[in-house]
C-alpha cells in the first residue's frame, strides 16, 4: 500500500487481486450516504420517475425542475444544461435568476 498527499492529510491507495488501484475510503469516517440512500432520494424527486423493478428514468415534463438543481445545486452554467437536456423544450424559457 503506498501513500499519497502531503505530510497533513495522505490517501491510503490499495492494490486489487487484479493488479489495479482502490481507495481506501475508511478517511472519510462514514460521512457518505450509501447507494441504496442515495437512490431512494431521488426516486423522490420531480424530475424522476420511479418504474419499479425496471428502476429510474428521467421524467422530460420536469426538465425544468433538473435544470434548477443542475444550475443552482451543481453550479452548472445555462449553455452545459442546454447541451445535455436535449428533450428540454422549455429552455429558451427557462428564469435563470
């Protein structure tokens, strides 16, 4: 196992039976939720929809719902959003403000 960062803070790195690299994720002490958490929070969400054992898909009538969260919560800017919501009809006019 090799370290890497500065002499503060390092990131252990472990080896894989098949040769690659794996984080050690025990530094971040558990403050992540899990997938199952995180899937159940946006199975909850407008701009998803829930289909069951088929899983999620994107829900086109919420697009502007998604694109809020895109610009606001992820600081993505209008032009990334427009370029990556195709089905997006009601972009043009969408309140960025």
């Amino acid at each position: 196992m090799r370290s890497l960062g500065d002499d503060d803070s390092e990131t252990q790195v472990g080896h894989t039976d098949h040769g690659g690299s794996s984080p050690n994720l025990s530094a971040i002490n558990g403050d992540y939720p899990t997938a199952r958490e995180v899937y159940a929070d946006l199975r909850s969400e407008p701009y998803i929809t829930y289909r069951g054992n088929r899983g999620i898909e994107l829900n086109k009538s919420n697009f502007d719902k998604l694109a809020d969260v895109l610009y606001y919560d992820c600081g993505w800017e209008a032009w990334e959003i427009d370029s990556r919501l195709k089905h997006y009809e009601g972009i043009g006019d969408h309140d960025w403000a």
